[in-house]
C-alpha cells in the first residue's frame, strides 16, 4: 500500500479517493476506514496471523483456515472457507475485489455467529443475492442474476435499517431489514479450493 498525502489510498486495482471520500473509480468512500487489506503477505501466512494493512486481524474461522496466497486471501480446501472480523461498528460499508472466477464469493454482515446473520452471494451460476438466516433458517430477501466476472468489486451497505449490494456500481439488490441491526462483526466466506478476495475495506457510514 502506498498513501500519497491529499489523496488517500492507492494500491493496486482500487482507485484513489479525495480527502473527503469521494470515488475517482469503482471503489465507493474508502476514506478512514476501521478495516483496510490488500492481503499482502508470505504465502501460507493464515488469515489470523495476517496484520492487515489497517485494523486488526480476524478473529475466527470456520473450516479450513483461509490463506495468503499470491497477496489474496485464498480458499484452501472446498466447503465453506470462513474469516471473520470485529469491525467495532454497526452501520458501515464493506467492499470487496473478486480477482478470478470463484465457484460462489460471500460477504457476511450483521454476524451473530452461524446460525443468526445475513450474507451477500455471487456464484458461477450468476445468483447475486441478499439471504438472511435466521435460527438457521436461510431465505433469499433479494436477488438478480448477474454473471460473475473476474476482477468484479462487490460493494455492501449496511444502513442498519436496509441492506443494499452492487457489482461495480451497478445491479443493485436491497433488502429493508432491522434484523441484527447491532451485531459489528463481518467476514468472507470462500466456496471451493483457490476461490479467492483482494482489497477488503470496511468503513463507517
């Protein structure tokens, strides 16, 4: 990562914002964030012993521990590959870069733990998709059919009163919800071996 005074931050495949957060490119206020990683490390680094280059590093995993791999965080075996951090706040926005085509790429909000919690999807199969799972009872609030495409950044924003994702800015999905509306914990979830996220950034709205 490289900060350039005025400007804010500037790493690869994230566009530079101004000193109020305004966008130049496809990343949305990334001004002052509580969570900011480019996930560069030493390959097999685990994802809880990764300092991030902002924050603090995930708390809790479930399945196979994700990696640093090729300064991504990388899936390393199928099934469900789970990071999950404390943000410190409710109402936020959390982004992230999709860097090559992944059997399905979820961003967790409002985590309560596994059975209580909300995630956004995107899948090969081009389901884009906000579900809630409540009392491990899993509903689709709302969803289009986007094709994936390799090096996509998925933006998610949590009002505390809707939950709304876009692809790149555009295809946006909205769900009115005040469910887990004070749970501060987010995370990713990697389906299948290699699937992989870059540029994660969290911040209050």
């Amino acid at each position: 990562m490289s900060v350039e005074a005025g400007i804010g931050f500037k790493v690869s495949n994230v566009k530079p914002v101004d000193a109020v957060g305004n966008s130049f490119g496809n990343v949305k206020n990334v001004f002052d964030p509580v969570l900011f990683d480019t996930f560069t490390g030493t390959n097999g680094t685990t994802v809880r012993n990764h300092t991030p280059d902002i924050g603090s590093a995930a708390t809790a995993i479930l399945g196979t521990e994700p990696q640093i791999q090729s300064n991504q965080l990388t899936a390393m075996a199928a099934g469900a590959n789970r990071a999950l951090w404390d943000s410190g706040i409710t109402n936020k926005v959390m982004q992230y870069s999709c860097p090559v085509n992944a059997l399905q790429v979820i961003g967790l909000v409002r985590y309560q733990d596994g059975g209580n919690r909300y995630y956004v999807v995107h899948s090969t199969g081009g389901l884009f998709a906000i579900v809630s799972v409540i009392a491990s009872a899993f509903t689709t609030v709302a969803s289009a059919t986007v094709a994936f495409s390799a090096g996509e950044t998925i933006t998610i924003v949590d009002d505390g009163n809707n939950i709304t994702a876009d692809i790149d800015g555009a295809n946006t999905i909205t769900a009115a919800t005040t469910t887990f509306n004070t749970a501060t914990q987010i995370g990713i979830q990697l389906q299948d071996a290699t699937t992989t996220i870059d540029n994660l950034i969290v911040r209050a709205l």
